[in-house]
C-alpha cells in the first residue's frame, strides 16, 4: 500500500495505490483529514484511483497527512488503519 500521494500528474503516485488485498462489494475504505473529517469515502471494490480530492467538492485536498481506516469485510470494524501523505511538490 502507498502511503504517498503526489497527484501532479506527472505518472508517479498520481493516485492512492492499495495492493495485496481484496476487496469486495462490502468493502469501505475511509479517509479523514487531521481535524476528523471524511474527505474521502469509498465502498466496493476500489480501483487504486483516488487522487487526493475531497469527495464533496472535488477539490484538490490540502497537502498534509491523513487517516485512513478500512474494512474489507463490511463487519463495522477496522481491519486495517494508518496515515497517507498527500503531496504536491
């Protein structure tokens, strides 16, 4: 799993890559600013193509670190957590 993001699209960690899991129609992957916020939410299966945008305007997130939670199975519990760093430079 990447844990950075330089969306400048150059081809290089343009997006949000998460490999070696599986994912299914349950899935949900979510991703919180520091403050706590969702900025990014996502449920099925996830096609390595977030690209640090705020899913409720669309607009390019401020550079920074991020919380990321995911359940694979779609029980309500975490399987995996950690933080992603998006940067621009």
């Amino acid at each position: 799993m990447s844990q950075v993001i330089s969306p400048n699209n150059d081809g290089i960690n343009d997006t949000w890559k998460i490999e070696g899991y599986i994912f299914s129609s349950v899935s949900k992957i979510k991703v919180y600013g520091l403050n706590g916020n969702l900025v990014f939410m996502h449920q099925g299966e996830y096609l390595n193509n977030w690209d640090g945008s705020d899913e409720k305007n669309g607009e390019r997130l401020p550079q920074g670190s991020y919380f990321y939670t995911i359940d694979f199975d779609g029980n309500q519990t975490v399987d995996t957590e950690g933080w992603i760093l998006i940067k621009y430079q």
